[in-house]
C-alpha cells in the first residue's frame, strides 16, 4: 500500500508541476502579446522600408500577410509559365517561384519610367503527400479523394521564394529559399469532408483546405511555420530582408 501510495504521490506532483510550467508558459506569452500589442499601437515597432516592393502574386493571402507585417508594396500578377516535369516538391517551388520574379522583372523593366531601386518578391506554394504533388481540385469529386488522402496523415506544404533587387538597368537575384512544414490532419470520415466542401472554401486551394479558414477544423497540428501554410514564410522572408533592405525604428 505503501507503494502504490507513493506511486500516486509522484504522478501528482508530476502532473501538478507540468501544469504549473504550462501555465507559467501561458502567462509568459499573454505578457509578451500584451507588450507587442501595446507598442504597436503605440507606433514603436515600425517597418522602415529602404527599397520598394513589388509583389509578383495575386494572392490575398500573401498581400494579407505582407500588409501585416507593416510593408508598403505594389501589386504586379504575370502570365508566367507554371508547367514544369520536375516531380520533388521543394524543386518545384523553387524554380517556379524563380520564374515568377523574373517574369515580373522583365515586365517591369520594360515599363519603368525611373531608376528607383524595387524588390520583387514572387512565392510558389504546394501541397506533398509522401513526396508527390497535390494541386487545386478540379471538382468536388477530386477534393474529396484529396481530403480523405490527407485525413489522419502528415503532409508536407513547401513554399519557394524569390526575389530579384532592380537598380538602375542591372537586376540581382538576392533572396531565395524554400521553407517546408509539416502538417497533420485529424482523422476524418466522408461526411465531414463533404461537409467542409460544401462550404467551396478547398476548391481554390491546393491541397483541397485552408488552415486560415474553415479547414483549420480538419488540422491537428503543425510543426514549421504556420504563415508558410497559408502561403507565405514571413519571419523567414523577414528575417532574410532585415537590415539591407528593413528595418525597424
């Protein structure tokens, strides 16, 4: 009894002291978003630009994201070509989002009127399970088969970027690399994903869901960057531009 007593008196301790760091972990992080948001408001952090931007992309999410982290940048959405042979994911977004910036480049150097420097930032994301490929769904039968793919497993979302400096006539391609996450997904039956499709939120998106929306109901966890999942690395990006090209004041 003795034993079995001290056993119990163990795990309770133990238990009791994780819950203890977890909630000061949870304190810790509320004082730190209390902080940023205080300053923020304040007008503490904010993002000096030394060059400006051009997004090479239509998507609202990656304007979202870059509008979030207190950048100025102009829109610029190309006819570049996306059809390519190479089958790894993390090539795929590489090269894609390499030709993407260099269709933009070429496009704005034909039209440019001064000789300001401009950074163009282009993006290509995909979904990969277990290595291969898996686009936008064509129809709602396709999401379907994409969703229960996915349902209970890991996958992989790879997003390329690249960037491309313009000074004067000369281009120089500074920024480019490809950040990968994990995601798992929840195990799911039929029902539930014919429901999340009926809402048509998976049918523009690879991968048939989208973490920022309703989708976010099918994942479990996430291990990387979730700013990478919805479509664009930021920190990453950021991280890469500070100093030559922002900064914060």
């Amino acid at each position: 009894m003795k034993a079995t007593s001290s056993g119990v008196k163990k795990r309770r301790r133990s238990w009791l002291n994780k819950l203890r760091s977890k909630e000061a972990k949870n304190r810790t992080r509320k004082k730190c978003e209390r902080y940023i948001k205080e300053k923020t408001e304040e007008g503490y952090y904010n993002m000096k630009q030394n060059v400006k931007i051009i997004l090479a992309s239509g998507s609202p999410r990656r304007r979202e994201l870059l509008t979030q982290a207190g950048l100025e940048f102009t829109v610029l959405v190309t006819d570049a070509d996306e059809s390519i042979d190479i089958t790894d994911p993390a090539e795929v977004v590489h090269i894609l989002s390499q030709r993407k910036a260099d269709a933009a480049a070429d496009e704005f150097l034909k039209r440019r009127e001064n000789g300001e420097e401009l950074l163009i930032v282009s993006a290509d994301t995909v979904v990969a399970l277990e290595g291969k490929v898996i686009g936008k769904p064509k129809d709602e039968k396709d999401a379907l088969d994409i969703l229960m793919s996915l349902s209970g497993k890991t996958h992989d979302v790879y997003t390329g970027v690249s960037c491309i400096l313009i000074s004067g006539d000369k281009r120089e391609n500074v920024i480019s690399f490809v950040e990968r996450t994990g995601v798992t997904m929840y195990a799911f039956d039929e029902a539930e994903a014919l429901d999340y499709i009926s809402t048509k939120e998976p049918m523009d998106k690879a991968g048939a869901y989208g973490i920022q929306g309703i989708g976010a109901r099918l994942v479990e966890k996430i291990d990387g960057d979730y700013n990478n999942v919805v479509g664009f690395p930021l920190a990453a990006f950021l991280r890469r531009c500070y100093n030559r090209f922002t900064r914060f004041e």
